[in-house]
C-alpha cells in the first residue's frame, strides 16, 4: 500500500500566506485595500533579507518568499502594510527615520485595539505610546526616537517598511478612499450582525426568518427597545422550544437569550409585538417584582399591562391565535391586577402565556439577582430603557402610554429601604411634639452659678398620653427570629426617636397572648417571645380592637411571615413581611418587605 505523502514546509508556507490573503479579502476594513494591491512575492523582490514585507508607494507589497509563518501572523504584516497606504502614510518633506517610525506606531496600536491578526514575536512586546502618527512625529523630532522605538515596522530592524517610489497626491486621496469605504463597510457589517442579517462580521447576507427581520427593526427603527433587543441572543430551535416547552416564546434574562418557537409561522409584525413583550418582561424587572406571590398568576397580570401598552403604541400586530388584552384593564399596575385575580384562581389558571398553559415565560432562577454580576445585569438593563426612552421621545417615534413611562422613570431611581419607608410611615402618625422652655421643672443648676435655675424644655402636658400604637407579633413556629429580632430593634428605635411612651404589644400564634403596654425600649432588650406555635392571626387583632383604653385612631403594625390566614382590621394599619413573601390576601394598608 502506497504511503501517503506528508506536505512540504514549502507548501504548508505557501498555505499559510494564501489563507492570510484570502481572510484579508473577507475583512470589510481591508478588502477594498487588499484588492487595489499588488503582492510581490518572489525572489530578489524589494523585501530586506531579515524582514516580512515592504510597501511601496505605488501599492506593492513586496513580501519575503522563503519567510514560514503562522495564518494570524500573515495577516498582521499585511494589514500592517495595507494601513500605510490607507491612512496616506506617504508623505514628502518628512525625516524617514521618524516619521517611519511614528506611522508604524500608530498602526501597530490599530491592528492592537482592532484584535485583527497576531503579531509575530519581535513586535510583541512593543511598547505603544498614545496619540496621533504626527504628534509622534514631532515627538521624535524634538528629542529623538528612543533606541527600543527604532525601526518597529515589517521590513526589519534596520529597513524602513514605506519605500518611496514616486506618487500622486492623487493616488494617496484614493487609497485613503479606498479605506474610508472598507471602514463604511465594516460599520454596516456590524450593525447587520447585531440585527441578525449576518452571522458574522463581513460573512455578507443571508435569509432571514421574520423573527430575525423584527428584531432587526427594532434595531434600526425603534430605540426604546433596540439596544436590548440587541443585547439577546434570538434562538430559534424547535428541538429548545420542545424540551423547554415554549409554545411561542420565552426569554432568559440571566443568558440574554429570546426563544421563539419557528412552529407557530408568525408574520414580521406579530413577531415584533412578541419580541417586545417577552423583552419588557426583562426590562422592567417583572420577575424580580414577583416578591412572593404565585409565578403564574403574576406572569398573567403583567401579561395584561404590557399587552395592552403594545396596543396603544401599535408595536407590531397582536398574534391572530390571541394573548391576554383586556381593555377594562387599562391604567392599571401589575400588582392591582395581580389582587383582582387571586380572587378568581381557578378561571386565570387555565389561561396560557406565550410559553404555555400553567408555565411562566421568564426562564432561569428567581435568586439570580443577589450576586454582583447579575446586579451589573439589572443595571445594565435600566440604563438601556432608560437612554432608549430618552432616544424615542427626542426623535418623536411615536406614542407611549402614560404608565409605561412612569414604570421606566422609576426603575431609574434606587427603590427605597424597608426601614426608610417604616420610618415614613411613623411620621404620618407621630408628628414631633412641640416643646417649650419652663421653671416648673426646672434642669439641673449649672456648677459655675448654683444659684441660677435653667429652665426645662418641655412638651405640653398630656401630649404623650395617646401616642401609642399597636404590634400584632407572629410569633408562630415558621417565623424566623433575626427577622423578629430586626424587626422589633427598628420599631424600638422609631418609638423612642418621635416620643412614643408606650407601645401594646400582643403576641399571637395559634393563640393571643397580650403583654399590655410595655417601653418602647423593652421591646427591643428583654421582650420575652411567647407561642411559638401556629399562626391564627384574626384573635389578636380582635383583641387590640375590642381593647378599651386602646386609642380609636392608634394605629397598628402587624409583623407575619404571610403564613396566616385572611385578616379583617378596621383600623388604620401596615403589615410588615420578609422580602420574597406575599400576604394571602390584597391588603388594604402598606407593606413593608425587611431585607
């Protein structure tokens, strides 16, 4: 059997160069150069011995002929070349050592910042100063050219790369043409990789499927949306669409990633209106805003207000096979929406989001927010709807609804703290007591005159007697005490600080347990947790509001795990609840969630 021959070093040199041409010619920035050239690769050519390729001005690129070298490391010699004669490096009247060597810096910083190629060992490590090719030139002119700058280009460490051979200023402007155009080029081949027209930069058209066609309109059309959009990966994968179950679409805000079912044979403007809901899903943080309450149920409520904020704006069309609209709706946030239908859990549980009857479209883990990457995510998030709305109503767009603007205005402002709001809170109803200076109770004398008395800043009397307020505590088995502990440090501190004598305090699991009036300070030093069983809340609040000496407009602060049961209270009252819980029932008062 005839043993296959092996390749030459020769031909595997002349592979390596032939391939660096080709992707030269494939690069939007470079092939209008690339194939205005002439490549001299021969013996005896102008090349110095020890370097890799001279350009001339009349666009030759005389390359060494015997050279090896890798694909990456061809094609940055030749696009180094290729610069000089784009950017118009040749120019008369100029000291060669150092305008040479300020172009080749200047180019060697561009290949760098471009990521386009590998320079080859020697040029590795070559230190490259900041500014323009002329502000190096006059650099060099001024105090020399340091000796590890001498010579940096390709034609070798004691050649210059540039070799005059006569020109035109004519055929300089249309080099640099040549360049302007490839740099046109490579904006354009960008920007269709972004909007999915191109698989890659300068892969040039392809087919697109319509999902691909809105998304690129949202890129180029629509800049509410159109830096997120581009921000997501779209995939369109039936087998991904089948084992994650998306019936139309889904989207990942951890993985940037947009699923479209190709199965449902949607038109462009159905796939825009699509695309748009699955990409405010992400934008206004609505898995983020669940906060405890059933996944399903909120995603169908945000499902109605961002629905009907797309018909309002006209973002495409409504898929013909129906989404949830309900016009009776308009105005309303997701939370209002979300109380009205656990009112009615059996009837929305049977309606479908686009991923599917009982399945929510908001792919990864709930939790994903509490690292520091994912915090960089929703920040990135904000910035982009932020400065797209900014973009949209400056160019005039088109109409967004009140309440849309609204939600993206206040995810651009860092949501209050739970103790900020609580402290809020006490204010509307402890209002600080006007004091006043009196002998009555005169103060302490001061020791340098003894025998003057200094009056005591006082509050009018009886003042105090009725700011009290009442502390409905769970104490059941399921409530974790650095919750309580947290909790009752704050309410201790708020008391004391807006002179509230005496809060009522009762305890309550599976039974009421009354502790009467106690100090604010008590509260939060030596309080004694009874219970610890249960939770049936309705008996304490029937206590506090059946209690005689309580004041009839004190109000109350029920502190639960929203492991409890419907409450009724007729007073003024808040609730407050750990982050991620959801009180059984739509409350009538404030939450505030402790984190």
């Amino acid at each position: 059997m005839a043993r296959k021959r092996s390749s030459s070093p020769e031909d595997i040199a002349s592979r390596n160069f032939t391939e660096a041409v080709e992707r030269l010619k494939a690069h939007p920035i470079f092939a209008p150069l690339i194939k205005r050239a002439t490549i001299v690769r021969e013996l005896n050519n102008g090349c110095p011995a020890d370097g890799w390729v001279a350009v001339t001005s009349t666009g030759q690129l005389h390359v060494h002929p015997t050279r090896r070298a890798e694909v990456v490391e061809w094609v940055y010699v030749l696009s180094h070349s290729l610069l000089h004669l784009g950017l118009g490096h040749f120019s008369r009247g100029r000291r060669e050592l150092e305008w040479n060597t300020a172009c080749d810096l200047f180019v060697a910083r561009f290949l760098n910042d471009l990521k386009f190629g590998r320079a080859p060992e020697e040029f590795s490590d070559l230190e490259l100063p900041g500014g323009t090719e002329h502000r190096l030139y006059e650099q060099f002119c001024a105090h020399g050219v340091p000796k590890h700058l001498h010579n940096p280009g390709t034609a070798g460490p004691r050649h210059l790369d540039m070799i005059d051979m006569g020109w035109r200023e004519r055929d300089v402007a249309d080099w640099q043409a040549a360049f302007a155009y490839g740099l046109t080029q490579a904006v354009n081949s960008a920007i269709n990789v972004a909007a999915g027209r191109e698989t890659h930069l300068g892969s040039g058209s392809q087919v697109l499927t319509r999902a691909q066609e809105a998304r690129g309109w949202f890129i180029n059309n629509y800049p509410l949306l159109g830096a997120l959009v581009a921000a997501f990966e779209l995939i369109e994968d039936p087998e991904i669409c089948r084992r994650e179950g998306i019936s139309v679409a889904a989207v990942n805000a951890v993985t940037k990633e947009l699923f479209i079912n190709p199965g449902m044979a949607m038109s462009e403007p159905e796939c825009r209106f699509v695309i748009a809901h699955e990409i405010l899903h992400v934008a206004l943080t609505h898995d983020q805003r669940c906060e405890g309450r059933d996944p399903q149920l909120w995603n169908i409520a945000c499902d109605y207000v961002v629905n009907g904020w797309l018909v309002e704006m006209q973002v495409g069309a409504m898929p013909k096979f129906g989404l949830l609209h309900d016009p009776k709706l308009k105005g309303l946030a997701a939370e209002s929406i979300y109380d009205r239908i656990v009112t009615d859990i059996r009837r929305f549980r049977k309606l479908a989001t686009l991923r599917g009857v009982g399945l929510g479209e908001m792919l990864g883990p709930h939790d994903w927010r509490e690292s520091h990457e994912a915090q960089d995510l929703d920040e990135f998030y904000r910035r982009s709807l932020a400065q797209g709305l900014e973009y949209h109503q400056s160019e005039g767009r088109g109409y967004l609804p009140a309440g849309l603007i609204e939600e993206i205005r206040a995810l651009s402002q860092p949501p209050i703290p739970w103790d900020v709001q609580l402290a809020q809170w006490f204010d509307d109803y402890f209002q600080p007591l006007e004091k006043y200076r009196s002998y009555a109770r005169p103060s302490r004398r001061q020791a340098a005159t003894p025998d003057i008395p200094r009056p005591r800043s006082v509050s009018k009397e009886g003042a105090e007697d009725d700011r009290t307020f009442g502390v409905i505590l769970d104490t059941s088995g399921s409530m974790d005490r650095q919750l309580l502990a947290k909790a009752l440090g704050a309410i201790a501190s708020y008391s004391l600080a807006r002179d509230v004598a005496a809060v009522r305090v009762i305890f309550c699991d599976a039974v009421a347990y009354d502790q009467g009036y106690m100090p604010p300070e008590a509260i939060a030093d030596r309080v004694k947790v009874r219970g610890r069983g249960g939770t049936v809340l309705q008996p304490a609040v029937d206590m506090l509001q059946e209690t005689p000496d309580f004041p009839k407009d004190g109000p109350v602060l029920i502190i639960t795990d929203g492991f409890c049961d419907r409450l009724q209270v007729r007073r003024t009252h808040a609730f407050l609840v750990p982050r991620g819980r959801q009180l059984p029932f739509a409350p009538v008062g404030p939450v505030f969630r402790i984190s």
